[in-house]
C-alpha cells in the first residue's frame, strides 16, 4: 500500500509523555511502515496552531496535575476544531491525564478544578487513594473481544456519562475502582488509563486504529498480518500474572 501516507499528531509531547507513552506513536508508525504505508509524525506543542482535520491519527499522553494545568488553556484554545475533527472520525487515543481533559473538568485532590474541552460526557474528581498497577481489560474490536494489559497510575476517578466505556475491567482498577468501565469511546475517539505503553504490547489495537485511519480514507482496511510473536507474549506475561488466562 505504498501510495498512502497517514499523518500522526502528537499534542504536547513534551507535557504528556508519562511512563514512555510515546511509545504509542512508536508502535502505531512501525505497524503502518511495516506494510508499507508511509507516516508522517507532526509534534504540536504550546501555542502552535494547526488544523486537526488534516490528521489521521492524534495521540495526547498522560501528565501529572502540574503538566494538565500548564496545557489546558492551550487545549481549550484548540475545542471547536477538535470537535470537529472528532465528530468527522478523526482517530484519536487519549492515555490517563489527556483523557481526562476531553471531558467536563478535573478536579485534583486541592479542589481545583482544571476545566476540560467538554467534548465528551464524563468528569474526573481526585480521590485519596491513588489507583495503581497493573490492568486488564476486555475491549470489543469488530468481531472479538481482545483481553488488553496496561499499567495504570491515577488519583482522578473518572465517571462516564452518556458514552460507551473503552472496555470492561477484568484485574485493576479502570476509571474509578468501583464501577467496572475502563476508558471511554466516541465515534473514533478512544480514551484509556492505560499506560505501559498501550500499543506495542496490544497489537489487534494498534492495528484496529490503522483500519479504522485507512478507512476514513476511503482505503481499503485489509492489513497483511505481521509475526507479533513477541509482542503477544509480552501480553500474554501480563495477562498470566494477572491471572486472567
Ligand atoms: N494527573 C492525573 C491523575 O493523577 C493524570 C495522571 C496520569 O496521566 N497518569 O489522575
């Protein structure tokens, strides 16, 4: 497929980037390269101005309080444009802390409340204990359910609204602790507390987005499968210790 490139953003790369979620970019390029689709990476930081609808993928990492505070204004510069791009398909993944300021606010554990783009119905409040470890999660990709693992490190508890969760927790403890949703999802637009990172352990996910890029396009979604030999027993290692196989 070598007459198609996919451009990638990565927003604020260097705010969000914790436990190596850049790793995601990583994992979603090479994939691509490796049947000969061509990518292109674009890294925004503060104040650049740029059109999201010439994206095919946007990745947000997670960052402590101090980073989402020093990004939101920038973010909430960035909705209208953003809303658009979602609600025409844009593929997007939003790991913990860029999850959190997709939806209504963050409120830390001092009762600050950092607002949110509002662009997708759920709010995030801090809670006293932070919720951390290792995660496994059931998530629907067309056809199957794909057992996923991560690493999640998060004191905001996270409740959905009127939006479908990412996946189902099967160990960890997912969006609050309490009510079994991992993440969140809208149209293309998908949002985890996975870090790890995500992707290059999680293959039939890296590989979902780059269907679901390429046929935004209007391409054909077909990917010639790939020796993930080594990457499924890393998830599999993860899976076994959390005795979900
Ligand atoms: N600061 C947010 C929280 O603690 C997000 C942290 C993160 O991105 N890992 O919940």
């Amino acid at each position: 497929m070598t007459d198609v490139m996919l451009t990638v953003y990565h927003l604020y790369p260097d705010l969000l980037n914790l436990y190596g979620d850049r790793g995601n970019i990583i994992a979603f390029r090479r994939r691509c390269e490796w049947r000969g689709i061509a990518v292109q990476v674009r890294e925004i930081n503060l104040g650049e101005r740029i059109d999201f609808t010439d994206a095919d993928f946007l990745f947000l990492g997670g960052g402590s309080d101090r980073e989402q505070d020093l990004m939101a204004e920038d973010l909430s510069s960035r909705r209208a444009n953003l809303r658009d791009a979602f609600e025409d398909g844009m593929v997007t993944l939003a790991i913990c802390g860029g999850y959190q300021l997709l939806g209504r606010y963050y409120r830390s554990l001092s009762g600050r409340v950092i607002p949110g783009l509002d662009l997708l119905d759920f709010y995030t409040q801090a809670g006293t204990t932070r919720l951390i470890g290792n995660v496994a999660v059931g998530i629907s990709v067309p056809g199957r359910i794909v057992h996923v693992s991560g690493f999640e490190n998060h004191s905001g508890q996270t409740f959905l609204g009127e939006i479908k969760p990412f996946g189902r927790v099967l160990s960890g403890h997912g969006n609050n602790g309490a009510d079994g949703t991992e993440g969140a999802r809208y149209k293309n637009v998908f949002c985890s507390y996975m870090h790890g990172p995500l992707l290059p352990k999680n293959p039939a996910l890296t590989d979902y987005f780059i269907r679901l890029a390429l046929e935004r396009r209007g391409r054909d979604g077909f990917l010639a499968p790939l020796d993930d030999g080594f990457e499924d027993a890393a998830n599999q290692v993860m899976l076994s210790r959390l005795k979900i196989l």
